[in-house]
C-alpha cells in the first residue's frame, strides 16, 4: 500500500493533519488501532473548543473524521509495528502488511498514568478526570479531589480552588516534587487542604457519578470529582530509536519538525507545555503544512 503523507494516529491532532494534507491534493492515509477520536472518545463533554459552546468527545470526533474523509482521507485500522526510512521512503510495517508513504506525521497521543485503584476506570468520565481544564467548570462549587505532586497537580489544584468549594490534594509523600513557589501557592489557598503521606485506596460512586475516595488510613473523603495528575505516558514506543526523544516525548520543533526529515509529530506524543484539544488540531495542521514542503523538496 502506497500513499504520499502517512498520519499515524486519529485523535485530534492526526486527523486535523489528515484533513489539511488531504485537502491540498495529497494521498493520505490515516492509521489508527482503534476508533477515530483518541482521548476525544473519553471526554463526556467539551465546552472550551473553540466555536463550539457544548459537545460530546464522541461528537467532536465524529466531525474530526467526517471532514478528514470528506476531503479525501483514507481511514485504515491497523497497529503500526516499525517503521523504517529506505532511501526518500518511509516503511511503516503493520499487522496487514507494509505502507510506503513521502512523509510521515506520527500522532499516536499519550496516556494517563493511572492510580490502578478499584472505581477508577469505572467512574472515568463520571467524576474521574485527568485534565482540569476540560472538566473543572462542570464542579463548580463543588468538592473536589487531587491526586498528584508535581507541577501539573499542583498547578491544578489552583486552578481548580477557583472553582470548587474545597479542594482536597492528595500526596503519597510528605513533600511535593513542584516548585517550591507553586507549593506556597498552594498552602497560601484557604479552600485547598493537603493530604500528605496519603494514597488513595479507592473510588467510590452511586454506579452513576463519585461520591466519595477512600484514603490510606481507612477515612473516607467525601468527593465530587477526583483529578489524576500522576503523569503520562507518551505513545512514542514505535520511534523509539528511529527518532530523537526527550522524556519519552518525541522531540521536535516549532514546526513539527523531528531528528528525521519528512517525519513529523504532532499532538501529545511531542514535546509540548500544553496538551489541548485545540493545540493538538493546531500541531497537526501546521505538521501536514510542513509535510507539504517537505515533499516539494524532495
């Protein structure tokens, strides 16, 4: 199988780059294992896209990738094993053979680090969240829960004592690994209050939304929702010593570019400070646009 741009990966970030390579007259193809929409598919619901007051993840994917194919993409579902560049030719080998492509755009996203405790799965997107952001304004004035120590928790949970009621922060050691100045913050808050020395045992629900978290020491804290930031994983084991990575992230520049000419990342799997729904469409916009010049210049 052949095509001109290869988009590996179709959350927000592959399919935006699909739908920009596609629309300017390029043979795409768009390769996922699972169902289009990535992490979108986990989102109950989105309201800080831009132009959209309200909409599923399910929804917003959806549209992703009827415009992607609308334009002329190829939708294949297939788990990408290797990939190899043989001259000016990427080979991505994969369960159902061998896909040459020019250009390669790599969108594979990351994955939350999970606590592995009983509810969690069961109560994600129904009081479980891993971004604040996105799910924070649908607790207002509520009690919420934040498990983490880093930058990211800490950061968070600020961002959230705006919003909730009480802010309960959740640490399994008796000191953060965040700056020191956002740790201040963070005890500055009245609303916010630390639970250091603490692991989380389980997640507690109705069956329908959380209710409460049971803590290390057996006390049971009452909670509305419960904020994961105990890291991510990026998915970058497929270029994992093809192409240069940082932390595990892929490492590119401010155009997508990586340490492999014609390979391009985009979205969660690349080293970025912020990881939206709309930086991802953003990277993989301006991934196929340096896709396109790429290929120009071969």
């Amino acid at each position: 199988m052949n095509c001109d741009i290869l988009v590996i990966g179709c959350g927000p970030a592959g399919l935006s780059a699909a739908s920009y390579a596609a629309r300017a007259g390029y043979d795409v193809i768009a390769l996922d294992s699972l169902a289009p929409g990535g992490q979108l598919l986990y989102i109950d619901e989105i309201e800080n896209y831009p132009g959209l007051e309200s909409k599923s993840g399910y929804a917003l994917a959806e549209s992703f990738e009827k415009q992607a194919v609308l334009f002329g993409a190829k939708i294949e579902f297939a788990e990408a094993k290797s990939i190899e560049k043989r001259d000016k030719l990427f080979i991505v080998k994969t369960g159902d053979g061998e896909i040459e492509a020019k250009a390669v755009i790599l969108a594979t996203g990351a994955r939350h680090r999970h606590l592995g405790v009983p509810g969690e799965d069961e109560y994600q997107g129904r009081g479980v969240s891993y971004c604040a952001t996105c799910d924070g304004p649908f607790f207002r004035d509520r009690i919420i829960a934040v498990v983490g120590g880093g930058d990211t928790a800490l950061t968070d949970a600020l961002y959230l004592s705006k919003l909730g009621k009480e802010v309960h922060l959740i640490h399994r050691r008796d000191q953060f690994r965040g700056q020191k100045a956002l740790e201040d913050r963070v005890r500055a808050k009245e609303n916010i209050i630390l639970h250091l020395g603490k692991n989380i045992k389980s997640v507690n629900g109705d069956g329908r939304n959380v209710k409460s978290l049971t803590l290390s020491d057996d006390t049971e804290l009452q909670a509305d929702a419960l904020f994961v930031f105990v890291g991510i994983i990026p998915n970058s084991e497929l270029v994992n010593g093809f192409a240069e990575l940082e932390g595990g992230f892929v490492k590119t520049d401010e155009k997508m570019c990586t340490s492999v000419p014609g390979l391009f990342a985009a979205g969660d799997v690349r080293t970025t400070s912020f990881r939206q729904v709309v930086t991802a469409a953003g990277d993989g916009a301006l991934a196929a646009h340096q896709a396109d010049e790429y290929i120009q210049n071969l």
